[in-house]
C-alpha cells in the first residue's frame, strides 16, 4: 500500500472551534477515500492560534522560531493540504493570511489543496472562490475545484444528517484524493534542513537559488 501525508492547517480562534471541526471532517473524509485505493494517509493537523505569536516574530524579525520551523516544514513538504478558515469581514481572517505570508512563496507549488471556510451565515460561502482560491492560485498550488463552506446552521444537534454539507465533503474529499493518487510521492527533503539537502546532491547555489539539485 502506498502512503501519503496530509498536512491540516485550521484558524480558528476559539476553543473549541466549528474552524477545526470541519477541517477534520475534510481530513477524515479524504483518508477514508484514499483507504479506499489501497492509499494509507497520515494527518499532520495543526491549528494556527498555537503559532500565532511565533507567525508575528516571523513577520517582524524574517526569522520563524523553531515549533513555527518545524510547522511549516511539515506543511511544504506534504503530499497534501487541507486549509479551513474563519470569514471575518467577507474574506479570511488575518492571522491565516499571516500565516500564509510566512510561508516562501514558491514553496506550494503544485501542491493539491483542499479549501474550507466556515461563518455564521451562508452569504459569506463565496467568500471561497473571489478570496481564497485566487491566493492559491497565485503561489501556485493546486486547490480542487469543490470548496467546503460551513454556516452556523449546519453545525446543529444534526449536523452529520445535513446532507448539503456532508455531499460536499465528500465530493471535496474525493477531488483531494484523486489530486493526491496522480501526484508522485514527496521525497520527504525537508527544505529549511541545508544538510539533508546537500545529502541528495544538491548544491548551495541550487539551494539558495530556489533550484532542483537533479
């Protein structure tokens, strides 16, 4: 069987957090199709308001603390991503684009993602294609045509009878998992680790210019 990775980065604010709740029913959706394809997937979640002083040294200093380092590379070098967000003001909320301005731009490229966004009211559910799939778009990544958008009335004593939102969890999931099947698998190089770099015959200058050491 083969086995893949899929990193979970959710930016709620609260605990709990409707945020994190939907973005492990897309994680636990899309494993259970890859199951289904003889793909074994590990999950890497992690929620943002943990990182959220590192995130800001980051953004004042250009240097990312080491729990932070250990993030995002875990995050860059998945086979996968899965991205669920909070709507404040019709778009996402600040500490995920501020996690997202962290991250070296070129670093998703080609990278399935999955996108999910969560609000209180359902006029906020295009919040998904005019705001955050164009971001995507622009570092590059591969973000699967169905985005997830929960309201606050899908998250009622019912929540897993609402067949709107589970059918699109589902197509969601299956649209990863199929991105996931066809990419090949990560090579596990840790891009901030120069050493484990240089091992596969890589070179400093292709290091620092952002090339392949093949």
């Amino acid at each position: 069987m083969t086995a893949r990775r899929i990193a979970v980065v959710s930016a709620g604010l609260s605990n709990p957090s409707s945020t994190r709740m939907l973005a492990d029913k897309l994680a636990a959706a899309t494993v259970a199709d890859l199951a289904g394809r003889d793909v074994v997937a590990s999950v890497d979640a992690f929620e943002l308001r943990e990182y959220a002083h590192d995130i800001t040294n980051n953004l004042l200093t250009g240097f990312a603390p080491p729990a932070l380092e250990t993030m995002l590379s875990a995050v860059v070098s998945a086979d996968a991503l899965i991205v669920v967000t909070p709507i404040f003001s019709t778009s996402y909320s600040g500490l995920f684009k501020s996690f997202i301005d962290v991250i070296d731009p070129d670093a998703l490229h080609g990278m399935p993602v999955l996108i999910g966004a969560n609000a209180g009211t359902a006029r906020h559910s295009l919040a998904i294609d005019y705001a955050i799939r164009p971001l995507f778009t622009y570092l590059r990544a591969e973000p699967v045509p169905t985005g997830v958008f929960a309201a606050s009335s899908d998250w009622g004593a019912r929540a897993d009878d609402v067949k709107p939102l589970s059918a699109r969890i589902d197509r969601a999931a299956r649209e990863l998992a199929d991105a996931i099947d066809r990419r090949p698998v990560a090579s596990g190089l840790d891009p901030f680790d120069p050493e484990a770099y240089l091992g596969k015959g890589g070179s400093f200058g292709h290091l620092l210019g952002g090339l392949s050491g093949e």
